[in-house]
C-alpha cells in the first residue's frame, strides 16, 4: 500500500485512497516512489518488485532490498541524477538508460500536493527487446537503401 496516503480519504470522484493504492499496486507498469529530497525510495509496487527481481544480477543490491535505500547505489554520477529531479520543472523526464546489456525505459514525473512538491514518480519498463529490434530494422532499412542506391 502506498503508506503516504490515508486510506480514508477520497479523490475528487469519490474513489478511495485505499482504491487507488490497490489499483497502482497491481498495474502491469512498474512504479517506483521516492521522496524528493533525501531521493529515498519509499514505495515500489509488485510490477518493480518482479521486475528488479530478474534484474538483481546487475544491481548493487537485491530487489526486497531496494525500498529504504538512497537512489544514489543506483548511478555512477549521482549528481546528475540529483540535479534533475531537485527541480519539478524538469518533469516529466525522460530517458532510456544502459543497465548492464539491458536497456530500461524511464519516464519521471513529479508528485504534488496541492503546490507541494510530495514525492517523484518514475515508472518504467525494460526494453531491451524492443530497442535490438528497432536497430536491426534501422540496420536492414540502410542496407537496403545502400543497395538500392548501387542498382540505380
């Protein structure tokens, strides 16, 4: 459950909290929750959970392990990583990110609570499937361009 929100409040639609922290806990995207200013994570639902599992041969840390812990033991810059999400203007972000010879997919958004900035929100996904085919497509086009080009 998402400890953050009091499961007996409800959203403008007159869904509960508790709802909502059921629906986000069993989404198909993974979803990892930190607080903004110590970049602790403080929530990881079962989608990040199972994912980070088949990944824990390339983290520094296992996957049970990971709620808790500083998104620092993740970066080789931390400072990078800091200065993006310091400033809720830079969101959504972005970025595809080597992890090992896997490619993940990260999309970070920021959390707010009225005009306070509560938490950040990254969901994700690895795509490392997608992103070989991608490139051998992109690899079969330009021969075949280049071949075209030596007929003509």
């Amino acid at each position: 459950m998402l400890n953050f929100l009091s499961p007996k409040k409800t959203d403008s639609n007159g869904m509960s909290v508790a709802a909502l922290s059921q629906i986000i806990e069993s989404m198909p995207v993974a979803v990892v929750i930190c607080d903004p200013e110590t970049l602790e994570v403080t929530y990881l639902n079962k989608t990040s959970l199972d994912t980070l599992r088949s990944l824990e041969h390339l983290l520094p840390c296992r996957a049970d392990e990971v709620k808790g812990q500083c998104i620092d033991i993740f970066h080789k810059d931390p400072s990078h990583q800091r200065r993006i999400l310091a400033d809720p203007t830079n969101f959504p972000y972005q970025a595809q990110i080597a992890l090992g010879d896997e490619t993940l997919d990260l999309l970070i958004t920021g959390v707010f609570e009225g005009e306070k900035f509560h938490s950040v929100m990254l969901t994700w996904s690895v795509v490392t499937a997608k992103y070989r085919a991608e490139k051998e497509a992109q690899e079969k086009s330009e021969e075949i361009a280049h071949s075209t080009r030596l007929f003509s």
